[in-house]
C-alpha cells in the first residue's frame, strides 16, 4: 500500500457572523495530526486565517477542507461582466470587494447587491430582475437584493452546481450559494469564505493548491497547503451531549478523511466521476466537494 498523500488533515467550519464569536455557529477547525486531533474555535475570520495560514508548514503536505462553496454556478462570472477564467476571476473580485475587520464587521450584503445589479445591468430586457443572491436583512433590503427567495428569472445562471445537483439526486439537500440568510444557509460564509482564502493565496502563493481549480480532477501536486471543499453532512456524524455540532462535525469529518487516506482510498476521492463535457465547467468555475464520487454516488 502506499503511503498516505498527506501529514496532517484539517477540516474548518466556516462562520458569516459579523461580530467575534465562539460556540455554537462560529468558525471552528479540527487538525487530526499523528491521530491527535486538536480543535480550536477563534472568535473572527482574521484569527482564523492566521491558524490556516500556520497550517502550510513547509516540508509538511496539509490537506485543508472546508465547508463553504469555492465555486458558483455556470455563467456567474461571465454574467457579472468578469474576465478571465471564471473561478479566479470571482474570487480575485471578492478578494477585492470583501472587506472584514478584526472584528469581524463585513460588506458581504452590499458586495452581493452589487453583483446582482451586475448581472441585472446585462439582462438585455426592459425589466431589472432581483436577484440571484437573496437573503439579507431589512435595513439591507432593496429591489435588487430581497428579503425572501425571488421568483427566479429566465437567464440567472444556475440555483445549483452539478455537484449540487448530484447531491440532491442521491437524496441530500445542500443549499444554494445564492442564499445569503437563514437557518443553513450558506451564501454568506461563502462570500466571506472566498474572499478570505483568495488572502491566503497572495500571502502562500505556489505553496497553497485548490482542489480542482489548480490541480484538475486529479491527485493534487505536492504542495504544503491543499484546500478542498467539504460537506460534513455527506457522512453521518454522532454528536455527544454538550457537545457544539459544527465541533463535533469537524473532528468527525477530518478523522474520516484521515482514516481513507491511511487506507489509501482517499486518493480516488480526488478523481470523481463527472459525465463527459462537464469536466471544464468544474474545474474552470463550479469547483466539486471533496467525497462526492461523481455519477451514481
């Protein structure tokens, strides 16, 4: 059997909040090193970063998931009027547009209103359709960004991503990176998620790889920091009394990936079954969750 593909695993629970915060709904990361698991919980997304940016030690391969988007659906970017390949380019605007402070005060509502007033400003008809991002706060609330889930129009790109899709035709609910707020929601942490990992490439450059935008549907190259994105709900996890879920998920989610790498199955992982003529949609913009296997899964 060969060795594993990786030193240490890391899974991290990613939060929107936008004041310090611990416990419950907070940012928490599991690292299974030497099948020790430490877990931390920081308070922002500033110290959070700091903890993942440690983790890229050189000489060490650390693969990192976690469980927020990295993609949007087709069409999004080039929609929003962005240029390049359609992943990078989202993620350098975000990188750009979300700011968040030490104490975790964000612009994620008014960056995604701007996106939608994007898109709507090439919809090449007399009306101006909300959306796609919905969910936001009343005082945020306007004909471009709603409250409630829009009536969606014909022309948004995609509510879902293939591997969304895939999910949802195994029986599993993810939920839509369009929607900003609301219990589960994750468009939120996505949008501040994104911008924070495209910090952390400036600051790790070639030591930081993104499974599959930088790597193919492949084994990632050796590096010293891969990021994945994660589903901890795909794997049914126990959580014990007192125990905060997302902490339990964490934990639970890195020692499983852990234990498929020690048994050399984690590797397969990284070559799902895609049908033919998508491949490019995934890698160049949608992205794909680590442990979903492609077609039939």
């Amino acid at each position: 059997m060969n060795p594993p593909l990786f030193d240490r695993i890391a899974v991290v629970d990613w939060s929107a909040s936008a004041s310090p915060k611990t416990g419950p709904d907070s940012i928490w990361i599991a690292v299974i090193d030497d099948g020790s698991c430490t877990l931390s919980n920081p308070p922002t997304r500033r110290a959070a970063l700091g903890e993942m940016a440690a983790l890229a030690e050189p000489g060490r391969r650390t693969l990192m998931g976690v469980d927020f988007s990295l993609g949007y659906p087709t069409g999004t970017a080039e929609l929003a009027g962005l240029v390049g390949v359609p992943w990078a380019a989202l993620w350098s605007h975000l990188g750009a547009s979300i700011t968040d402070d030490e104490q975790n005060r964000n612009n994620r509502f008014d960056v995604a209103q701007r996106l939608n007033d994007s898109m709507a400003a090439r919809w090449q008809r007399p009306e101006r359709p909300a959306g796609p991002f919905w969910g936001c706060p009343p005082s945020k609330a306007n004909a471009s960004l709603t409250i409630t889930k829009p009536n969606r129009a014909q022309g948004w790109p995609p509510e879902w991503r293939i591997v969304e899709q895939q999910l949802r035709s195994a029986g599993h609910r993810p939920f839509s990176c369009w929607q900003l707020l609301g219990a589960g929601a994750v468009g939120s942490q996505s949008l501040v998620g994104v911008a924070a990992l495209e910090r952390l490439r400036q600051i790790l450059g070639r030591r930081l790889a993104v499974w599959p935008f930088d790597t193919g549907l492949d084994t990632p190259p050796v590096t010293d920091l891969v990021v994945a994105e994660v589903w901890p709900s795909l794997w049914d996890v126990t959580v014990p009394i007192g125990v905060v879920k997302d902490a339990a998920q964490v934990e639970a989610t890195a020692r499983r990936l852990t234990q498929l790498d020690a048994g050399g199955e984690l590797e397969a992982l990284f070559r799902p079954r895609i049908d033919e003529g998508m491949e490019s949609t995934v890698v160049d913009e949608e992205g794909w969750v680590l442990g979903v296997v492609g077609s039939g899964n």
